[in-house]
C-alpha cells in the first residue's frame, strides 16, 4: 500500500496516477482542499494545458494573461508578452481532489502523524510499503524521516479593488523597498491579487508597495476583500529515500526565480508515477528535466538583489527588449541562439549593463 500524506495538488495528482495500478491511501488534514487559500494562481499556457489531462481545469479558470509588465522601483516598466491563465485555487483544489478519490481511498480531516517513522491516522498504525509526503512545506514526513528541510520565505496576499494598467497583464515590482525577492499584481477585472514574496517583512513590504510605490499606489483603491499569506519554500532539496519520496512543496519543487509551484510538482508527479516503484529512477528524471531549469532559475533570481539603481538602468534597457521564444518556466529558453544574440546585441549598444550582467552570470 501507498500511502499520500496531504491532498493539495502535489497529493491529489500522485494519488491519481499512482491509483491506477497501486492500493493507495490520501490522507488530507483539512475538510476542503485548497482551503485556506495560499496561491495567486498564476500558471503558463503549457501548465495549463497538463493540468487539463487530469482534470476540467477551465471551470477554475478567472483570467487569461498576455504578458507581465515588470516595474523598476522608480515606477518606470518593460511589457514581456508571453500566455499565462489565472485559476482559482480552492477549485483546482476540489476538482483534483474529486479525480484522486476515483482511484484512491481519501481520509480528510485527518492528520497523518508519525512514531518514529510509522504513520499514524488517527489511534491507529498504518503500514504502508511506500510513504509520499505530499504535505506541503512544513512536511511531517520529511521530518520523520530526517530530510534537509529547504530555506523559506514568506508570502502575504490581498485581493482588492485596483487599476492594472492593462487587465490582462500581470505587474511585477522590483526595488528593495517593497521586496527582497519581487511583489506583484495578478489583475481580476476591477479588483487584482496583490502580493509580496520575500525573506524579510512580507507585510511591511506590502504596506510599502501600497503606500509608497510610485505606480501602485496610484492605483490601488482599497476595499480589501480577501487576505492570506503562506509559506514559499526557496531551494529544492533532497526528496528520495528509500521508500519515502516528497513532492511538491515538502521537497521544495518550486521555480526558484517565481516561487510558482503547480508547473514543478506536475512534472515531478508524472516522472514519479512513470518510475514507480523506483524512487531513484524518479529522482533521475526529476533532474535530467529540471535541473538545469532550477539552476538557471536561481540565476534569475540574483536580479532581485540588484541595486535600485542598476533596476532601473536594467528596466530602461529592457524596454526593447523582443522576448519571442522566451517561457516563463524555462529559463533555458533564455539561452537558445535567437535569444541570446539579441542579448548579446543589447549589452553591445548598453554596455554599461555588462556590470550588472556580471552579477547574475
Ligand atoms: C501567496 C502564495 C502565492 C502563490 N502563487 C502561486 C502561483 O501563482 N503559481 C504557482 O504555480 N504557485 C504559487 N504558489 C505556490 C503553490 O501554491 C504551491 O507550490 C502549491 O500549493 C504546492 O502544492 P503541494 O500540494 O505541494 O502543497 P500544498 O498545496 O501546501 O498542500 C499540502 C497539503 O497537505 C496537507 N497536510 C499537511 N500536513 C499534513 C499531515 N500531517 N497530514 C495530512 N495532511 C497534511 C495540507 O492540509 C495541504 O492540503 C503560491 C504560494 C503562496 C504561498
């Protein structure tokens, strides 16, 4: 027997392709999955498209995206287009979890503790020939079976009512004032999910961003309608032993430039089920998939440390920049042969911007 600790998507999904041919057990400790909402539900075209494979994704679907606009801290911006969907949560939640309980047994309201490394549900012992934690970034499993815990930062969110300079783009905010990794708008026709992901003072943050951004506040016009914050794991660590596997958040599967999580675990999910029963197999896959993704995204990531200054120089710049051919879960795409010349040609007219290139490769 299989047994998944957390129903969530990492869980849901897992329980679905490992059901098909396995006796597995999914044990969720809330009523409702999804609930309460941790996520601005933010994915790529591509990722939609995955999702559609297991369940009918397009009754969570709240908007359709076109592109970002990212934000220098001076409120100056550059449009990168590129599809994206926006999806409720609490209903690609349901909807999976409903597609799990076709091919597992689903516990809810149950909290899946551990003596030593048996499970518990309730009083009583399970035994399980394999154990996938699938629950998230505080994971009970990877602590019972003494896995490297990732490093974490904080995420706040609001939905309330805003002007998004265009509905169907998202807005990304850069400058140390208002994050040390990014905030964001995720526009929802008049009102937008406003949010901070950071290792600092997320809410602090936010109230800046609210406050104090030369654009943002602006526009933002209050009526808060929805609050919530969650925790977002910032390093992929070990997630195979033995028996035990983690997927999703608990192993840190995360795009470490965005802290987006659902295009991570899916593929991770689909290379486990593929591979099953051999974890090491899977954990090949995992890497030889996304490896180089998640190294390249960690790459990414140093911009959020740039100086205000060298923000804004870069955001000027980036103004013409063509992003064809780039994909917002594929950093790689940055390094195909068309990309990169047009790089190469703007640090060639802007090579004051070689400095701040050097810091990030
Ligand atoms: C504010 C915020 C915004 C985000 N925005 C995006 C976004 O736009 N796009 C994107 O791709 N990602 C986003 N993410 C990340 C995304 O939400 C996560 O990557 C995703 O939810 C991970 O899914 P999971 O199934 O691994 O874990 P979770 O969704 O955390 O699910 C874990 C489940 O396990 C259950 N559980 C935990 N412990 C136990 C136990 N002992 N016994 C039984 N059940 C247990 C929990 O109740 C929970 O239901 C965001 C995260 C945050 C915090």
């Amino acid at each position: 027997m299989i047994l998944i600790v957390g129903g969530g998507p990492a869980g849901c999904l897992s329980a679905t392709l490992l059901g098909k041919e396995n006796d597995v057990l999914l044990v969720e400790e809330h009523q409702s999955p999804g609930f309460p909402v941790q996520c601005a539900g933010l994915i790529s075209d591509c990722c939609f498209e995955s999702y559609r494979k297991y369940c009918k994704i397009h009754k969570a679907l709240e908007n359709k995206i076109k592109g970002a606009f990212f934000f220098s801290p001076s409120g100056d911006y550059f449009c990168a287009r590129g599809e994206a969907y926006v999806i409720e949560r609490k209903i690609l939640d349901k909807l999976l979890m409903e597609r799990a309980s076709e091919f597992a047994d689903v516990v809810i309201k149950s909290k899946v503790k551990f003596e030593g490394s048996s499970p518990v549900v309730g009083d009583k012992r399970i035994s399980a020939d394999f154990i996938i934690g699938a629950d998230g970034v505080n994971s009970e499993v990877a602590k019972a079976f003494g896995f490297k815990r990732p490093e974490i930062m904080t995420a706040i969110q609001i939905e309330a009512k805003f002007e998004a300079i265009d509905e169907n783009f998202v807005e990304i905010y850069l400058g140390r004032a208002y994050s040390d990794f990014f905030a964001y708008a995720i526009p929802l026709g008049n009102t937008a999910r406003l949010g901070v992901i950071a290792k600092g003072n997320a809410l602090a943050y936010l109230q800046n961003l609210l406050k104090r951004h030369p654009s943002v506040s602006k526009r933002f016009r209050g009526s808060i309608v929805e609050l919530n914050s969650g925790i977002i794991p910032s390093d992929l660590v070990e997630f195979v032993k033995q028996r035990v596997a983690l997927v999703g958040d608990s192993a840190g599967m995360v795009k470490p430039h965005t802290g987006g999580g659902l295009y991570y675990l899916l593929f991770a999910v689909e290379k486990m089920a593929e591979k099953f029963p051999k974890l090491d197999a899977f954990k090949r896959e995992f890497m030889k998939g996304l490896g180089r993704e998640i190294s390249l995204g960690k790459r990414i990531r140093r911009v959020y440390s740039l100086e205000d200054r060298e923000l804004d120089k870069l955001v000027k710049a980036m103004k013409e920049f063509d992003f064809s051919g780039v994909h917002m879960d594929r950093p790689s795409t940055f390094l195909s042969p068309a990309v990169l010349v047009r790089a190469i040609k703007m640090l060639l007219k802007e090579p004051s911007l070689f400095r701040i290139a050097s810091k990030l490769f």
